[in-house]
C-alpha cells in the first residue's frame, strides 16, 4: 500500500473519529425554588456566580412544576399543528435547516397575563392548551418574581442605585425589580417540527449562535413531543473561554435564566459586577423530531430611557413596527435580528463582536472587573464621551469603561433630563448622572457650567437683595409722615421681601449645595452691609419680617420710658402706699 493511501486512510479514520466526539457537556449553576423562596447568603453566592461567569441560572425542584411543563407543552405542540389556515393560528418561520417553527405568543404586562395572539379557538386542540397554559404561566410568574427579588439583593442594588432614568416621573428606577414590573413581558410557546433532514447539510444549528433582546429570559429546555434528542442536538452555549457546550439540565423539569444583550446595554454600566449576556444556538436532531419549547422574555418599562439608542423603550418599541401594526420585537425578540425602519440600530451577529462607527469591532478581552467594552470617544483625562450607534465619528473606538467614566445622555454636565428639587439630600455639580436643575423657572435649565456659575451669582445677588429690603422697610417705617404715600411704601416694601424671601427659600430647597451656600453668603453679606446694626431676634426667617417689627417695639419702648413720661420710684412707691416704715 503507497504512502498516499496510507495517508487517505489516515485522514478519513481522523474525520470519522472526530464527527464522533461527543459535544462537551456543562453543569450550570442551580438552586432550588426553595432556597430561591427566601433570602440566604447562599443563593445570593449561585445567582452572583452564575450570572457573572455564564449568564445562566437553573431553578429546580419546583412544585408541581414537571406535570405542568409536560402537559403544557405537549397541548400547545397539538394547537399550534392543529390549524393549517394561513390566517389563523400559530405564526410559523422556516430555517434554512428544513425546520418549520410555530409560535404561539402572547403577553404579561403588570403581572396580567393576556389571551394568546390569534389563537384558532376553534380547535379544541387550542382550547385544551390555553386552559391548561393558565396555572403553567402563574407558576412561571410566581418563581420569575422570586428570582427578581433574589437578583437585586445578589447585586446589592436598591434605593439610589439609579438603574435607568424613568421619564414619566423624572426619577429613577433604583432596582430590576423596578425596572421591569410595569414593563412587557413577552411570552412564546415555540413548537420547532422537522420531518427529514436536507442531505449533505452544511448548516451547524437550526438557531445561530446569538443573544437575546431583553434583559432576561425564563424560559423551560425543549420538550420533545415526537422523535428524541440525540448527542448532536439542543441547546449549545458558549462560554467565555469561547467554548461551546451543551448545559446539562439532567431530567430537565427546571426554569432557566438566562440574561438577554438588554441587561448588557442597559443595566450593566450602572452596576459594579456586570451580568454576562449568554451566546446560545439550538440544533435540531437529524432525524424526524418535534420539539416544544416555552420562554419568557423580560422588558423593561416602557419609560425607561435607554442610554445607547437615546430614547425611551417605548419609541424603540414603536420603530420596530412592521406594515401590519405587528412589533418585530414580539416575532424576533433576538437582539442581531432588530433593525429600525427609522434608524440604524445596528448589532454584530458575532456575540463577542460590538457595533462602533459603522463596523464590527471585537470586545476586549482585558477588561477589568466591573468594566465592559463600550464604543465611546476618547475625550481625555480619563473622560470617555459614549457615541450613539448611528454616530458617524472616527474617534468612536471599543473602550474598557465604568458606569463613571460615562458622560451620559447629556452633555457631561448632566444627564439632559430636568429636575426642580433632588430628592437625595444634598447633591453636587458636573456630575454627568445627575439630572439637570431648573432655576426658578423651567425655561431655565443649569445644563452647562456657564448658566450653573451665572445661577449661583443670582443666588448670591437675592440673598443681599433680601437683606437691602429689609434695611428700606426700617429706614420708611422711622418717618414722621404717617399719610397714604408712607402706607403704600410699606406696603410695597413688604411684599417685595416676602418674594424675595420665598425665592430663596425655593432655591436653598432644590438641595443643591453650590446654590444653597450662594443663598446663605448672600444673606451673610447683605446683613453685613445694612443689618449689622439691626435689633437680634429669634427669628431669621428671610422670608418673614423679622427685624422692622422688631425695631419697631424698640422704638416705642423707648418713647413709653423716656424721662417726660416716667416718674422716680419713690413717688410711684408712695403713690402705692408701700413707702418706707417709720
């Protein structure tokens, strides 16, 4: 035999050996609905862990839940496989693999679960699945809710935390929780049926590897209705090391989570440990199969302003539309398959790839704790400027970046958004989270360095104003001419410091120190031109007239005990009867 043939034999042995090796299998984290029912350091360690390093949770040991995965995804295989109107019944997607996917969705919104979309109640099949679909969605809900509570507590996240900025109430919200109980929650029943597989197929998943959309996925592993699952199929994820691996979830009866490329986007850069969104495919058996899969999809609210595309979820939301009214989230809820009819909101479909000045770019690999890879520009001094996917800017490169080297949807003075009064306590200046204060007045907004320095000399400039009017009431309140001119001056005069008082009041009372300390220096100096000499009282209310009452009590003691209206204590004594004894 040549060395050619022996060479041949070789390389075919190789290949044959090869295509025989099992895919790795992966143990993910897990913790049991028990342990998820209560708070422990525990659970808060496995959900940390899991969803920092992969991004994938297992709850097991549900009640009651292995009967009801199994019925319900058994029931809703027959609905949507029941109906073959074109115009009725389960939306369906063919893969280039030959798999035909039906999808029967529906919705929660506010823990209210909604009827399904265009379901064929006429198919007893379908009204079989959607009463037994009830109990199955309020168990899921029951332990998402779990799972929400444990989440912000393993991240040590909640009041002040500043997640995303809720536009309907110029506050933020502080937790998940927060975050996404008035948002949607989409819900898809998947059936993925498949009766041969193409011949000489090159295709490596029925799914490509991707990430989702939203902030979170629960969702079940396949159920196979007919046909089973072979070595070479299922779910595939892949790690950080770049490995793909197969999650064992051994007998399969668990709720998986799974963190979507929304948390990455949106909540990371405000959290110290970022979650990691999971690259995930799915393989359908070679064989004739029919598989059923059930998830869960987590929005955020629809108020949430959403830093990397500059606007709300709900005007993202509204530019996913198709011609029909239908949201292309709702059918694709895969964050490579969204593109704008309005705009370029482009995603790689490469999951360790970001999207920067109209590329691709790989993430960089030596991030530090707490940091992921943003396109942002370089501005200096360690200060990085976050760029719009639709930026068309050079200088707009993949950067190692924290939550505070951010400058955010503002222009690095602040976050663009206006506020009347900091709810915090007392609050700085300059800092690009913060919202923008209004002055007084809302058309004027501090939202640069300029207009917060000329606010603080107007700051300074009232706080003498008060005291000067304090100084003209006392000055007209010692005229010997009582008549209408003298009223009316007064009169004026009054309401002019209470005005005054007040609007220094309102601005001491925004919280912002710089302001309340010009309002205070202001007071000091005014006193300090025309008060000094002033009678001292309790009350230093600049609002409320203090001193001329003051005074004015003083004048009228001195009057009452000048020496042409006073006797000597002798004569009042004698007058009393109470002079001395003799």
């Amino acid at each position: 035999m040549g060395v050619a043939k022996l060479f041949s034999l070789f390389w075919a042995v190789s290949l044959t050996i090869a295509s025989a090796k099992k895919p790795e299998r992966f143990l993910p984290h897990a913790l049991s609905f028990a342990s998820l029912s209560l708070p422990s350091k525990d659970s808060e360690r496995v959900l940390f862990e899991g969803l920092t390093e992969t991004g994938i949770v297992v709850v097991n040991s549900i009640p009651d839940f292995q009967r009801l995965r199994e019925e319900v995804l058994i029931s809703s295989a027959k609905c949507a496989l029941s109906s073959r109107s074109a115009d009725l019944g389960a939306f369906r997607t063919l893969f280039e693999d030959g798999t035909m996917r039906y999808t029967l969705g529906s919705k929660t919104v506010d823990r209210k679960a909604y009827d399904f979309d265009n379901l064929d109640t006429s198919s007893s099949a379908c009204a079989t699945f959607e009463s037994l679909s009830t109990d199955f969605r309020n168990l899921v809900n029951t332990v998402s809710q779990l799972f929400i509570n444990r989440l912000d507590e393993a991240l040590g996240i909640g009041y002040g935390s500043q997640l995303l900025l809720d536009t309907s109430r110029n506050q933020y919200f502080d937790t998940v929780k927060e975050v996404v109980e008035t948002g949607l929650q989409l819900e898809h029943f998947h059936t993925y049926q498949r009766m041969t597989f193409p011949k000489n197929s090159t295709f490596e998943h029925t799914l490509d590897m991707h990430v989702d959309l939203g902030l979170f996925i629960s969702m079940t592993p396949g159920y196979f209705v007919e046909g089973q699952e072979d070595e070479d199929s299922g779910l595939y994820i892949k790690l950080r090391t770049g490995d793909v691996v197969k999650p064992d979830f051994l007998d399969g009866n668990v709720l998986l989570f799974m963190i979507g490329d929304g948390f990455n986007q949106w909540i990371n850069p405000s959290i110290k440990f970022p979650l990691r969104a999971t690259p995930h495919a799915m393989k359908m058996p070679s064989g004739a199969a029919t598989r059923s899969w059930y998830g869960r999809m987590f929005m955020p609210s629809d108020d949430a302003y959403l830093l990397p595309q500059r606007q709300t979820f709900r005007k993202l939301r509204e530019e996913f539309q198709t011609n029909d009214g239908q949201s292309r989230i709702s059918t694709t809820a895969c964050s490579d398959g969204l593109v704008p009819s309005k705009r370029s909101l482009q995603t790689c479909t490469n999951a360790n790839q970001i999207y920067c000045w109209n590329e691709c770019h790989d993430v960089v690999a030596s991030c530090g704790t707490g940091e992921t890879t943003q396109c942002a520009k370089d501005l200096g001094g360690g200060e990085f400027s976050l760029c719009p996917i639709d930026t068309h800017d050079p200088g707009c490169q993949p950067n190692c970046l924290i939550a505070q080297s951010l400058l955010d949807i503002g222009n690095g003075f602040c976050n663009g958004f206006t506020v009347s009064m900091y709810m915090d306590g007392f609050t700085g200046v300059g800092d690009s989270k913060l919202q923008c204060l209004v002055f007084l007045f809302q058309s004027a907004v501090l939202d640069t360095a300029g207009k917060y320095t000329v606010a603080a000399l107007c700051s300074v400039v009232l706080g003498i104003i008060v005291e000067f009017t304090v100084y003209l009431r006392r000055k007209f309140s010692k005229s010997t001419n009582k008549g209408l001119r003298y009223k009316v001056s007064m009169v004026t005069l009054y309401s002019a410091q209470v005005t005054l008082g007040y609007l220094a009041m309102l601005i001491a009372m925004t919280y912002a120190i710089v302001l309340f300390i010009m309002v205070v220096l202001g007071l000091t100096i005014g006193h300090a031109l025309f008060n000094m000499g002033a009678t001292v009282t309790e009350n230093r209310d600049p609002c409320c007239p203090g001193d001329i009452e003051a005074d004015m009590i003083n004048e009228k003691a001195k009057i009452l005990y000048s020496d042409d209206n006073t006797s000597s204590g002798t004569d009042e004594e004698a007058e009393k009867g109470q002079g001395p004894s003799i």
